[in-house]
C-alpha cells in the first residue's frame, strides 16, 4: 500500500468517526468543528501537499474527494490549497489557522493596502487568512484580528463570510509561475473533487434505501421505473469520476485549462440531476431534515456555484478551442 493510499483511509476513518448527522447539523447553526479540525491537523491534512508531507497537489485533490463522501463541514480545501501556495512561494506553513479567499478588489499604495474578499470559507473561524494578488501571484496573510468579518453562509448552511482590511498585510512570498486565475482554476477542481465524493455517497444512500424500503410488498429496487432512475444516476457519478480523475491527472501539464473546464462543467451538470433523483428516491423521507440526505445534496447545489457554474466553463472551453483554429480542433479533441 503507497503513503498515500494509507493517508486517504487514515483520513476516511477520521471523517466517519466525527462527521456525523449531529455535527452536520452543529455547523449549520455555526459552530466550528474545533475538535475534528484538530485531528485532522494532528494527522498532518491540511500540509498534505506541502514540502513538508512531501505529498502533491493531485493527492490533496483526491483527499477532497474522501472529504466530500463525508460532507466534511470544515475548510480543507482552501487549507491545503494556502499551504501549498504559501510552500512554493517559500513562505512557513500554517496548517491550524488557515483559510483562502480570493480578493475581490485590492488596492493600495506603500505598504498599507484595502482589501475585501468575498465568501471566505470559515473566516470568522480561523486566527489568518490567505489571499494571492498579481500575475505572477503574491501570497499575502491577514490575521483575522485586524479586519472586519461580515458573516455569511451558502446554501448548505457552510460560513462564507465577507473579510474587510486596511493596514500592513504580511507578504508571504511569491510564486513565478502562478497567476491569479490559476488559483481560480485549482479552487475549481477542489468544488469538482467535493461535488464527485457528494455524489457517490448519494448513490450509496439511495441504492441502500431502494433495497431496505418495500413498497407494495415488494423491495423498491425491484420496480423498473426506480431501476431506470438508479442507472442514470450512476452514469452520472461514473461521468463526474472520470471528468474529476481527468482533470487531475492534467496537474502540472498545458492541458489542465481545457481539462478542468471540462470537469467544472460536466460535474456540475451532474450534480444538479443527482440531487434531483436522489432526492426522488427517497420519497418524502429524503425531504425531512431528520435523514441526512440534504446535507449532501445541498452541499452539491451550494459547491457547483462557487468558482464558475457550467456555463463560465463552457465559455472558457469554448475559447480555448476557438484560438487554435479550425485545423487544430479534432488534435484538440483527441489529445483530451
């Protein structure tokens, strides 16, 4: 077995051991889940793709995908994407106190800057939060201390708080080899990670309750119509895995524009008919807050927002096709 496969189990078992309903529900009404983060802190999560695990930014990916069979309701995402930003841009980790957000205006003159970032995950959570600025970008720290917090939360109930600051940042450091847009791609892949872990766990609570519940004497699986809606379903799971794994594995390469823009779309294509039929089979039961259900396919409808919805993907794919010309498309296809 590779480290990284043991991490990934080690990580499973740390999400079903503490992600349960009554915690789903605790961070709804805004707790922090102080005591799970510090586990996972304890296990090194947060650094995975940092020098310092020595693991990468594809294996950070795939722990995303372990997190959102979970629903883990905690910033994991944007912990590991800061830390690896903050690693290559030689700058300390800070795998306890960190969130990311992605400033929605900026400006400044010397050194005091006013800055605002919009839905940061958990901001009013952590004790720093990170922001890139620039192309080539600039990895700049914010102690939570020193700036307004404006609560807010998604549709599935997760903190997106708006972050106000004026005063002297801590600049980081730097990375030459990353814009503003590349972290805007990578956030994007996290939300298609999530979305896909989601996803395969509403297959899993459906086919358990079509097979346990009976209706007319007989198991709802065994009815063709609940068959049909089950088999779509689990095309659309296996068509987000793979869109997910592609883009992926096309870290680190030119591909990963077209590639992620792929996923971004198709998985949020996916998720909204997942949703939808997950829901159908549960009957009445999936629509009660009492069954667990909601907490992923809200989670589902709330994540396939944040960073593009599939028609911002679409359009970018588009052009990327476009600007090579008509000669270049079908190379274009079949390099994909």
């Amino acid at each position: 077995m590779s480290e990284t496969q043991l991490l990934l189990e080690t990580a499973d078992r740390i999400f079903r051991d503490h992600c349960d309903k009554t915690l789903l529900d605790a961070v709804e009404q805004g707790a922090f889940p102080r005591a799970l983060w510090q586990v996972m802190v304890d296990n090194g999560l947060p650094l995975l793709a940092t020098p310092e695990m020595g693991g990468t930014l594809a294996d950070a990916v795939r722990l995303l995908k372990v997190a959102g069979r979970h629903a883990l309701p905690a910033p994991l995402a944007e912990a590991l994407v800061a830390n690896y930003l903050m690693g290559i841009g030689g700058c300390e980790s800070r795998a306890a106190t960190l969130t990311l957000g992605i400033a929605d205006s900026h400006s400044g003159e010397g050194a005091e800057v006013s800055v605002r970032l919009e839905h940061v995950p958990w901001a009013r959570s952590v004790e720093q939060v990170c922001y890139v600025i620039g192309d080539p970008v600039e990895v700049i720290v914010l102690d939570i201390g020193d700036c307004d917090i404006a609560p807010g939360a998604n549709m599935a109930g997760e903190a997106r708080d708006r972050v106000q600051f004026l005063g002297v940042p801590e600049r980081c450091g730097a990375s030459e080899r990353t814009t503003v847009q590349d972290v805007f791609d990578l956030m994007a892949l996290t939300r298609c990670a999530l979305m896909t872990g989601a996803m395969e766990r509403c297959l899993e609570l459906s086919c358990q309750y079509v097979s346990e519940r009976k209706q007319f004497g007989r198991e709802l699986a065994k009815f063709q119509a609940i068959q049909h809606s089950a088999a779509i379903m689990a095309c659309e799971v296996a068509a987000a895995v793979r869109a997910t794994d592609a883009a992926i594995g096309a870290l680190d390469t030119d591909r990963f524009l077209p590639m992620v823009a792929a996923a971004k779309a198709r998985v949020g294509e996916a998720a909204g008919i997942v949703a939808e039929i997950a829901h159908q089979l549960h009957g009445a039961m999936g629509y009660t807050h009492e069954h667990t259900l909601h907490h992923f396919t809200r989670r589902l409808l709330a994540w396939r927002d944040e960073y593009g919805r599939e028609t911002h993907w679409q359009q970018r794919l588009g052009r990327a096709v476009a600007a090579g010309g008509a000669d270049a498309v079908w190379s274009f296809i079949a390099g994909a």
